[in-house]
C-alpha cells in the first residue's frame, strides 16, 4: 500500500515523499502489457499472438516506468487534495529521483520525492489607515477655449490660400537635416509633417508669415518651439533631446492651408452634443466643462487607484518560499534559466505573484463575482466605443450578433473576466480608503505624475 510523508525544509517549503509496493502498480502493469500484446505487430507472429515474454522483454521496462510514474502522480495528488495544500506552481521533483532504476524483471518497492512551496498566510493592510489624497482637477477656462477651438478646427472647412497669414494656418512641411545655411548633410534624416504656425514658438511664428509654396525656413529645435511641442517634434522625428538640440534643420513648405472655422451656432452646437438641446455659448460651454470634468475625474480616480495598487503592494506583510519559488523559475520554463536570469527577474516575478494573492484575497473574502451579464455588457460597450459617439438603436439585432460572437471567443472572456475582476477589487478598495480631497490644477497635476513617473524608474 502507498504512504506519502511529508516534512518541512524551510519556511513555506515541505518535501513529500512517495513511496509505492509492487501491488500498487503490478495489476495496471500487467494489463497494460496485454494490450500491448493485442496491438503488437511483430515481423514472424500473428498480431495478438506474440508471447507475453517477449512483449515483456522489448515494452516491459518503458510500460512498468510509465505505471510506476503515473501511480506517483496519482498517489501524490490525492495526497495533496485530501491535505487541502495550497501550493504555488507545480511540485518540483527533486534530483534524487532515479527512475532508471525501475526494472521489469525485478520489481520491487520505490519511492519519489517532490518540493513545494506553500503559499502563505497573511493579511491585508488596512486601506482606511493609509495616507492618500483625492484631488479633483479644475476645469479652466484655458481648458474650455482650447476645446472649442479644437472643435473648430475638426469641423471647419479647409481652404490652401497661397500665403501664409497667420497663426491658423496649416503648414505641409518637410524637415530635412541641413547646416546653419540650409545646405542638406547627406545621410541626414528627411522627414514629412504637418503642424499649425501657432505650435511654433510665438517669437518664431513671424519667420513664416508672407511665405509660399517651396520657400523654406533654417532652424533649430530649441528656438523654434517650445518644450511640450518640441518634445513631439523629437519623437517624430526619430532623435534624442540630446542629439536633436545641437542639429540645424531645413524646413520647406510644401503646401499652405487654412481651416475656416464654423460658427458658434445651434448647428454646430447640435454637430459637437447630437444627444442634447443647446441653444445658446454659454450652454455649449457649460456641455464642454462637465465633459472635461469628467475626464479629468476619470484621470484623478486612476491615479487614485494608483496610489492604492502601491499601497496594497508595498504595505501588505506576505512571506514567500524564495528558495522554491527561484528554483522553479529556473527549471519550470521551456528553456532552462541561469542563476543571473534567475535574479534579475526575482524582484518583478515575486511582485506580480504577491499581487495575484492579494486580488484573490479580496476576491474571495467579499464574493465578487464576474457574470456572463457583465462580459456581454462590456462587449457592448466596447462596440459602442468603436461607434464613437454614434447615436444607436442597442437593440438591433446585429448588435446582439457581435455580443454572442465575442462571447464564443476565448481569448475576450479571459481578458475581460480578468480586466473585470481587477475594476472590481479597486472599486471596493475605494469604498475601504478614506482620502483627503483636494483641489489641483491640471499643471500641478501633471507635474506630480511626472516626477512620481521619474521616482518609480530610478
């Protein structure tokens, strides 16, 4: 009869070992080498007639090592469900398993030993004693002029006058890497771009005023634009902020154009809000202001959620079987890991694991639950989403046909389940926080996410 024992070897880590009697797995042995025997077609015999030694002499060892193997494997996980152990990955086999030893002709007692590492016990910190802020980001009217001219332009109607006029204009431009005198470097980058005169900087704008198609200007990235536009310009054209700062560039007009705005009138009012009655500026501004607020309250609450993530993470207390869980990196994947690799990716492969037992925690304790109703909903939602503010009737029937596609589909209900699960656990942690509130500018916001970005990958 088998027996499992189980002892421990350091923290959260337990060695079993399983040993087995020839009358655990001789009677499975036996049949299985009679199978072989009906299935076997051996050159000089009938098939299902070939002698039951010689079956044994050319099968006997591979067949008694997959039946002494699968016994463990059974015996083992019996074990560890009867135990109710709750272990991270799989049991690792230890090096002192021989399964070479296992002989057809004399068999006999064998044992196999197994590590693993057991997860832990722990608590989660308490979110009611943790220092956080919410802020609630002002709308300016800075914010609300901006849109109402972003709006314009998205709708306006597009002219190519000949010259340029002014700080609306639409410039077709190609920069070209050039000398201080607009001689092009060879080799040098060449790229095309399109940008308004008013995103360069106000003291250079005047360079460009009276041109025409094919006239050019020389400059350099400093001068002609300031920090935020000058970041995107870099980006764009595939250089550093070190490399682009020295560099003089050639840039040709290539064609001049100018979007004649709409008016601000109940047509357009109506084009922007289909869904609301707005008569008067004022309304339309006031639609604006609460569609910004909400943007920005969305961007407050994630970087609230943010702060918690961090909270959670660094303020819950959970031990781990280091030694364990370092040697199942190294040997649990498709190619076997050095123990440099093994220590480089410890830190991260250990805070994503801690994570996981944290969600399941919450999970677990307060019963949240994702539904097939949720799935189907947010499949709706992201269709309507690709409609981009289209009004639609929801209820016709090609809607519902794209719903129980996506529902058919694998790979969306695991990433939705998964993407649900995580909102829920942040939307009870919101309801566990007691933050500060206070009010910020969309500037001194930014600024703080900044220079926590910069924090986090130092």
């Amino acid at each position: 009869m088998a027996t499992v024992t189980r002892e421990n070897i350091s923290l959260l880590n337990d060695k079993i070992t399983v040993k087995i009697e020839k009358g655990d797995y001789l009677p499975s042995f036996e049949k299985a080498l009679k199978e072989y025997g009906k299935k076997a077609n051996i050159p000089g015999f009938r098939k299902g007639m070939v002698p039951a030694g010689l079956i044994k002499k050319m099968y006997g060892n591979s067949v008694l090592t997959d039946e002494v193997l699968r016994t463990v494997e059974k015996e083992l996980t019996n074990y560890m469900t009867t135990e109710k152990l709750d272990i991270f990955a799989q049991p690792l086999p230890l090096p002192e398993n021989d399964a070479s030893k296992i002989d057809a002709n004399t068999p006999s007692e064998y044992a196999f030993a197994f590590e693993v590492g057991l997860k832990p016990p722990f608590e989660i910190t308490d979110l009611g004693a943790a220092k956080l802020t919410r802020y609630k980001i002002e709308v300016s009217e800075q914010m609300i002029n901006e849109e109402v001219e972003r709006l314009q332009l998205r709708n306006g109607k597009m002219k190519d006058p000949e010259t340029v006029t002014g700080d609306d204009n639409v410039l077709n431009v190609v920069f070209t890497e050039s000398d201080a005198d607009g001689n092009i470097i060879e080799g040098g980058i060449s790229k095309d771009n399109s940008l308004l005169v008013k995103y360069f900087s106000e003291s250079f704008r005047k360079n460009w005023i009276g041109k025409t198609k094919d006239d050019f200007v020389v400059l350099q990235l400093p001068t002609a634009f300031d920090e935020k536009e000058r970041e995107w310009i870099i980006s764009d054209l595939g250089f550093s902020k070190e490399d682009a700062a020295s560099k003089y560039f050639k840039v040709t007009l290539t064609k001049v154009g100018l979007v004649e705005r709409p008016e601000l009138n109940e047509e357009f009012f109506k084009k922007v809000f289909p869904a609301k009655e707005i008569k008067t500026e004022e309304e339309f501004r006031a639609a604006l202001k609460d569609d910004i607020q909400k943007q920005l309250d969305t961007q407050s609450r994630n970087q609230l959620q943010h702060s918690v993530y961090h909270e959670l993470l660094n303020d819950t207390k959970i031990e781990f079987p280091e030694n364990f869980l370092k040697r199942w990196i190294q040997s649990g994947g498709e190619q076997p890991k050095t123990p440099e690799e093994v220590e480089q990716e410890f830190p991260t492969f250990v805070n994503q694991l801690k994570w996981t037992l944290i969600v399941n925690k919450v999970v677990d304790e307060n019963k949240i639950d994702v539904t097939a109703d949720d799935i189907k909903a947010s499949a709706k939602n992201q269709l309507l989403s690709y409609m981009q503010g289209q009004v639609v009737d929801e209820e016709q029937p090609w809607i519902t046909d794209y719903i129980n596609k996506m529902m058919q589909d694998k790979k969306f209900v695991e990433e939705t389940v998964h993407r649900l699960q995580t909102e829920k656990v942040f939307d009870w942690a919101e309801t566990q926080v007691k933050p500060t509130e206070k009010t910020i500018s969309i500037e001194d916001f930014n600024k703080m996410q900044t220079e926590h970005q910069h924090h986090h990958h130092e």
